[in-house]
C-alpha cells in the first residue's frame, strides 16, 4: 500500500467505542483468523492457501516489515476490551479512476454488534475521512 507516514506520527482514529491504528506484531493472529473466516467466493489470493498460507509467523514479518503508512489497513480494537476485532481502512487506487476504497473486516465473532454501522462508520471520524 503506498504512502509512507511521517516519521514518528502514526494514523490513528478514535470513536466512542473502537481505536483504529497501526497493527502490532503480537497482532497478527487476527488477520489470519479473518483470512481463515472468509468465504470461497474470495478470490483465492486473498484466503489460506492449500498449504496454510499465510501463517502467523508470515503475517508477524509483514507487520513487521511494512511502516506504517498514510493509506492502508488498520487495527480495530475495542477500547472498552482492549480487544483486536478486525481491520479498516483505505486501500490505494482500486476505486472509480484510481481513488482509494474504504475497505474493513470484522471478525465474524463480533459480527451483529453494531460495530461497522455504528462505530466505524455512523458518527465515527471515519466518517470525516472518507468525505474528505
């Protein structure tokens, strides 16, 4: 994803009840729990391969070896349970002409619980963003 941050500011957006900020290492079973919780209608670049990856240790170096930047996925995590449940964000130039997609997954274990209409994107400063 492109876009380097400025050194020493990370993006991080904060509701009510969900922090969105830049993903940690010991974090990174999360998304592989996502990717194993997503349907066979995903393209397959984008679901656990035949061969279980990505692993954890494959996502730890990822999370590891890509700063954070001013376009890309974010860490959901709950304030009140201090809790990763998920990620959203903006991804680059898959858009109408090139413009960057909003894009979020939560995990299905915290699907129904008002997260996404409520607290990413209903009142959030996500809201903000995307309208600017």
């Amino acid at each position: 994803m492109g876009g380097a941050a400025t050194p020493g500011r990370e993006v991080t957006l904060e509701t009510g009840r969900l922090l969105l900020r830049h993903w940690r290492v010991a974090e990174a079973a999360v998304p592989r729990e996502l990717w194993t919780e997503r349907d066979p209608r995903v393209p397959p670049h984008r679901r656990i391969d035949a061969d279980g990856h990505p692993t954890v240790a494959e996502l730890e170096d990822w999370i590891r070896n890509n700063p954070p930047s001013s376009i890309g996925l974010l860490a959901v995590e709950r304030k009140a349970a201090r809790d990763v449940i998920g990620y959203c964000g903006l991804i680059d130039g898959r858009g109408p002409e090139g413009e960057p997609e909003l894009a979020f997954e939560p995990l299905r274990r915290v699907w129904g619980q008002g997260i996404r209409d409520r607290g990413l994107v209903g009142g959030s400063g996500l809201g903000a963003v995307v309208r600017v």
